[in-house]
C-alpha cells in the first residue's frame, strides 16, 4: 500500500515511517510542509495520506487545508488526519464531501500500533476512522436528542463504536459479544434513529455521523 | 500655468470645497441644536435626550475625524468609557454616564458656537472665491444688470459700462486669488477652534488615567491568578502523571527478567498515564490559547464552541479578517463564559450568536430563549467578563427581563488586520 507522510517533527515522521514500513507500508513521500503535501498528494495520488493538521510555513490547519484541496481535486482520496486536538469543526469539514476515506485521530493514537494500522488500513479502504474523543463530544452535544435517550446502553456503546468507523467484528470484539448481537443492536439503532438500513459499512457509519452531526 | 502655481490653486480651491463641507456640518449642528432643544422641553424628554447627545457627540467625532484629516489637527475623544451599564438600572446608569461626563456639556457649548463661528471660518473662502467668479463675469452679466433696472456695483466700483465691466474682473481675479490664499489657513483655524471645545480637558484626561490605572490593575490580578491557576494543574496533573510514568517504568524494568507477564501490565499502565497527561496538557492549553483560535481566528473558533456546547446555537459572523490577538483572546473566552452560563442558568434551548465588526470596535450579542431574570452580580461570570472587557475599554450589556428572552451585548473598540493569516510560532 502507497502512502503519502506529512508531518513537520523530523523524530515523529521518522519514527512513523519506519513503523509504517515495518507492517508492509510503502512511504512513497514523507512530507515537512503543507505545499509539498499538496502536490504530493495530487501528482503521486497514494492509496492513503496521513497528514499532521499544524504543519509549515504558517503553522496554523495548514495540512487540513491540503488535504481538503485534494480531495476537492480528487474526490473520496483517503486522508487519515492526525492532531494534537480534535476539533468538531474540522470533522466536520472532513465528512462534509460524503465521499468516504476519511480519518481524523489524535496523534497520541499512534502509540496504539495496532489499532492506528487498523485505521489506515480503514481509511485507505474508503472507511472512516473518528477519533473517540471526536464521538464522546458528539454524543454529549446530542445528549438531550430524544431518539438517542431511547438507546440502551449496549446500543449506546455500539453506536458509539460505529461512529468511529469499526466493523460489526470490531465492535463484538471490544463489547466481548457475538456478531450475531451486534448486527441485531445496529438493526435497532437504526429504528430507533429512524435511519434507512443499509448493508454497507461505509454507508451506515455516515449515516450515523449525518445524524450526530445535524 | 506653471505646476508651482496649479498646485498652489488646487490646494486653495480643494480647501474651500472642504470648507464648504464643515460649513454643512455647522448647518447640521444648527438642526441638532434645535432638536436638542425640543427633546429638552418635550413631555418624553427622559426618552429623547440620551439619543440626542448621542447624535451630537456623532457629529462633535466627525469633526474631530475631520480636522485631523484636512488640517492635521489630532483631537482626541473626551468621552467616558460607557462602564457597568448593565443589569435592571441600565437606562439611569445611561443618563449619569451621559450627565456627568464634563465633555456633554463641552459638545453642547461646541454645538451653540460652531454655527457662528465654524461656519464662518469654513464658508470664507468659498464665499470669497464665488465673489472673485461674480467680478470675472461682470463683462458678461453687467449689461443685463443695468437693463432690468439693477444698481450694479462690484466693490467700490459703479459698472455701468464694459470698461468699468473689464477693470471689475480684474479686480474679481484678484479676489478669486486671495480666496485661494486664505483657503488652507482659514482650515487650519478652524480645526484649532474646534480642537479649542472639543479635545479632552486636563480634568478629563485625569479621569482616563484613573480608569487605565484601575483596569491595568484588574488585568494584572487576573493574569497572576490565571498563571496560579496554570502553574497548579501542571503540578497536580500532567507533572505528577509523568512521574508516575517514570516510577511505572523502572518498576518494569526490574521485573523484566523474573515477570515478564507482570511487566505487560505495567507497560500497560505507564500508556495509559501517559495518555492521561496528555490530556490533561491538551484542556490546559485549550484553557489558554484554543488551537482552532490560533489556525482560524474569532469567527471560526466561535462556530466551534457553538458546536461543542449543549444548546442549539446558531452563529452569524461577520468580521472579514483578523483582529489583534489580545482582543481574539478576550472576546473567544467571553462568548464561552456567556454559552457555559446559559446552558447552566437561563434554561434555554436555542441561542443566537452575533458577530460583526463595524466601524471601530468588535460587537458580540448573545440572545437565549430562556427564562430571564439574569443580573451582573458581584463575583458572576458576566461580572468578571466586564472587567476583563474593560481592560481593552471595552463593554458588556445585559437585558434580562423576567420570562426571557436574555441579551448580552459585548463592544470591544478594535481596528481590523487584513485578511491575510498571521504567522504564529509553532506550539504543537
């Protein structure tokens, strides 16, 4: 898998490219500023980005910016977003093309090799991969949504696991549940939600992000 | 024409047409005066006054814009910050704002003297000039005088014939001449009659050094406490976190050849602590300077509050680029102490945020559909917003009645960078 690496912290980009090279990863570009990134990004097109957000010369949502002007030019390319903060805002500005692909973790995540590698591997397969910070907070905004109040707490934290991205074996594997369980609480979720079932992955977890995101 | 010559006339001639336009203003000063004297004797004069000394005080500061503009005169603004005007006795903190302040009554002086004496120095040139026009035309226009009866005289001349016609127009260029001379002179005496009434008394700077000394010492308070308050969650949080990473680590290390099943755990432990202090320093940077603010400025940073807080907010922002940091700072921590106190007391649901930049200053209205009755008590938030604000001379109004709906209106005076992103160093 082609990857495409911003990240303005020589020790971070690489450390993270080794870690990425070890599981299989092929870096093709590792990045220090937002302009590069933005023709890396647009003549090299990688199965997938990780992109810190602050990066060179104005060290504001510089990588932010690129990623979204590339996926203006190359609708749906996968970008996984890494940041000291998670912003609603700026998840919000990811999702908003619909177009799938799309990552946005706090950079301590990384620490988690398994799970940030299961994250890229999401992300460049057209998934979403949110941070649990990212969820919580929508959860907690929406926290006197009276469709939601009428969840179980199971199907609460299914839904919150879905939101981030995982799959229905993902999920039963975190909640120690079969996958049988897990397909039946989703199925409620969604009639509870009053959101139109659907057998894809992808298109369920926006469903979901649409709903939280009203 | 020599350039000297053409550059002389046109500053003349652009003097008096600047002339002209105070002249305006005096007319306009007569008509305020009238008003103001109407509003005084009316039945609701408790209602129309304060809007009228606002109306003059709009018209004393374009005079004073003006006299710095033309004639490089710098008259600075006399008034009294307008502080504490909020809560149930809004309306008569409004008037004693407005009575006690020395410079009302130095407009209203101002106000009665400028259409006699502003008047004439701004309209002389002009006048002159069109009276020099009036010679240079006389070839032309005597004749027809003296046929419909007129009694013709220009100067001490009697024109009665083209060569008396010819010598009036040498006169009226020489006239025209001398109005062009006085324009830039009779515009800088203007400027110093009205910097004479309307520029600060010693008496009022006096009162603006009180009010500075005091807001400097209130934003001196606050800044200590805040770096007590900085200083004590690293000690209590990410500092003692990382300690107890270091002590989880050696632990592991001496088990590393007798358990190893024991040193998993700890591994295990030592992350989480570290995650937990990088949390811990993520809200403590947000608490001083939220990243969204740095990347994106006031309006983007107040879309994300909305967006993180309880109630349904909808934000309107029109501030077309970034305003210095210090006034970003306070006014971002505002709105979130003003969103924080209504989910908490107002019952409200829904809230409407307005942002906008007009003229000079910052204005931010917070309007809830909750249950009113709000007041700036001593030791509140919307209290200790207002001394913040007014650090920066700026203000923070409340309406609040009984039933709702609640308005809190912050001005913060402030100019406008362009719209360009300002570098910042690199704090992450």
């Amino acid at each position: 898998m082609r990857i495409v690496l911003a990240e303005d912290h020589a020790l971070l980009r690489d450390g993270m490219t080794r870690l990425l090279q070890a599981h299989g990863f092929t870096v093709i570009a590792a990045v220090d500023n937002g302009t590069d990134l933005l023709q890396a990004l647009t003549e090299r097109r990688p199965d997938v980005a990780v992109v810190d957000v602050r990066l060179p010369p104005s060290f504001t949502d510089e990588g932010l910016q690129a990623a979204l002007a590339a996926r203006r030019q190359i609708p749906g390319l996968p970008v996984l977003v890494l940041s000291q903060y998670v912003e609603q805002l700026y998840a919000r500005e990811l999702l908003a093309d619909g177009a799938g692909g799309i990552g946005y973790l706090l950079k301590d995540r990384v620490s988690s090799t398994d799970e940030f590698l299961d994250a890229v591997r999401r992300v460049a397969a057209g998934g979403t991969a949110m941070d649990p910070a990212v969820i919580s907070r929508l959860l907690a905004r929406n926290a006197k949504d009276k469709p939601l109040a009428r969840l179980t707490q199971r199907e609460h934290d299914v839904l919150a696991l879905m939101a981030e991205g995982r799959s229905n074996a993902a999920i039963a594997q975190r909640l120690v549940i079969g996958e049988g369980a897990v397909g039946k609480h989703i199925a409620n979720i969604f009639a509870k939600l009053d959101l139109p079932p659907s057998d894809s992955d992808n298109r369920r977890v926006r469903a979901v992000l649409t709903y939280l995101n009203r | 024409m020599s350039s000297p010559f053409a550059a002389w006339a046109r500053r003349g001639w652009v003097a008096a047409g600047r002339g002209l336009a105070l002249f305006g203003g005096s007319l306009l000063a007569v008509l305020l005066a009238v008003t103001l004297a109407l509003a005084v004797v009316s039945v609701a004069w408790v209602v129309l006054v304060p809007p009228t000394v606002m109306a003059v005080r709009r018209l004393a500061n374009r005079a004073r814009r003006l006299a710095d503009a033309w004639a490089g005169v710098h008259i600075p603004a006399p008034y009294l910050p307008q502080a504490l005007n909020g809560g149930p006795k809004r309306f008569w903190r409004r008037w004693t704002w407005i009575v006690r302040d020395p410079a009302t009554w130095r407009d209203l002086l101002w106000l009665l003297v400028d259409p006699i004496i502003g008047a004439f120095l701004a309209g002389l040139p002009a006048a002159v000039i069109a009276y020099g026009l009036f010679g240079l035309a006389q070839p032309i226009v005597w004749q027809p005088i003296v046929d419909a009866g007129g009694s013709n005289w220009y100067g001490m001349i009697h024109v009665d014939s083209q060569a008396a016609a010819w010598l009036a127009a040498v006169l009226g260029a020489g006239v025209v001449l001398l109005g062009l001379a006085i324009g830039p002179a009779s515009l800088l005496l203007h400027a110093q009659f009205t910097r004479s009434l309307l520029a600060p008394t010693p008496a009022a700077l006096a009162q603006r050094v009180r009010h500075l000394t005091e807001t400097r010492a209130d934003a001196v308070d606050a800044q200590a406490a805040e770096l007590r308050r900085i200083e004590r969650d690293l000690h209590d949080g990410a500092q003692a976190g990382l300690v107890a990473v270091g002590m989880t680590l050696s632990a592991a290390e001496q088990l590393l050849a007798d358990d190893p099943q024991a040193v998993r755990t700890l591994l295990g432990e030592a992350r989480e602590a570290s995650t937990k202090a990088l949390n811990e320093l993520r809200d403590l940077v947000r608490g001083i300077h939220p990243p969204v603010l740095a990347d994106r400025g006031l309006g983007d940073a107040v879309r994300a509050l909305a967006l993180d807080s309880q109630l349904t907010v909808q934000v309107s922002v029109d501030v077309p680029g970034r305003l210095p940091p210090e006034v970003e700072s306070a006014a971002y921590f505002a709105v979130s102490e003003v969103l924080v106190n209504a989910a908490k007391h107002s019952g409200a649901e829904q809230v409407w945020l307005d942002l906008r930049h007009h003229d000079v200053a910052l204005r931010i209205r917070v309007t809830d559909n909750g249950r009113g009755g709000a007041e700036i008590g001593h030791g509140t938030g919307l209290h200790g917003i207002q001394r913040r604000l007014a650090t920066f001379d700026g203000t923070l109004a409340l309406t609040s009645p009984p039933g709702g709906p609640t308005t809190v209106t912050m001005e913060v005076p402030c100019a406008l960078s362009s719209p360009k992103t300002t570098l910042s160093s690199e704090t992450e």
